[in-house]
C-alpha cells in the first residue's frame, strides 16, 4: 500500500539546509522517501517507534548517520506519512 508523503515547513527546511553542501544527497534521500512510501518499515530503512519527548513519532534511516522523523496520520481517507524531522542522529533526537 503506497502511502502519500506529506512534508511539514520544518522537514521542507530540515531537506533545503542538508542539501544545500551536499546537492549529490538527493537522490538518495528520494529513495528513501520512495521506499518509506511503499513500504515504511522495509529492513533497509530501520524503522523504529520513537519513545521520550518524540514519543508517537517514528524514525527511519536515510544514510549512515541520516535520520527522518515522521508520523502516521490520515489525509483525504487514507493513512499517510507526515515527514517531521530530517537530519543527523544527534540533530533530530
């Protein structure tokens, strides 16, 4: 089941100010967020449930030290991911 990917204004600046030094990223930042929409807890991205002052919210792994927060919500009928949070373990945690 495709999920759609709904970006909040903090994840849009979180993607805008991690690619800016590192514009060779993107493509595999989409990936990811491909993946994570046809399949949010596929083995390759490590998806795990968040606990503490993020309790609620999920996590995946965009790279070796690349994070993204997200949660489940509903949108036009239908679950989707609401894309939160992107950055280094320590940034996002």
């Amino acid at each position: 089941m495709r999920r759609a990917l709904l970006h909040s204004p903090a994840f849009a600046r979180d993607l805008r100010d991690w690619l800016k030094p590192r514009p060779g990223a993107a493509s595999a930042i989409e990936a990811t967020l491909h993946q994570l929409s046809e399949d949010a807890v596929h083995p390759s991205l490590r998806t795990h449930k968040l606990r503490g002052s993020l309790a609620g919210c999920w996590a995946c792994s965009a790279g070796y030290d690349l994070r993204i927060v997200f949660e489940f919500v509903e949108h036009v009928g239908a679950e989707a991911i609401l894309l939160l949070a992107l950055g280094t373990h320590d940034e996002v945690y």
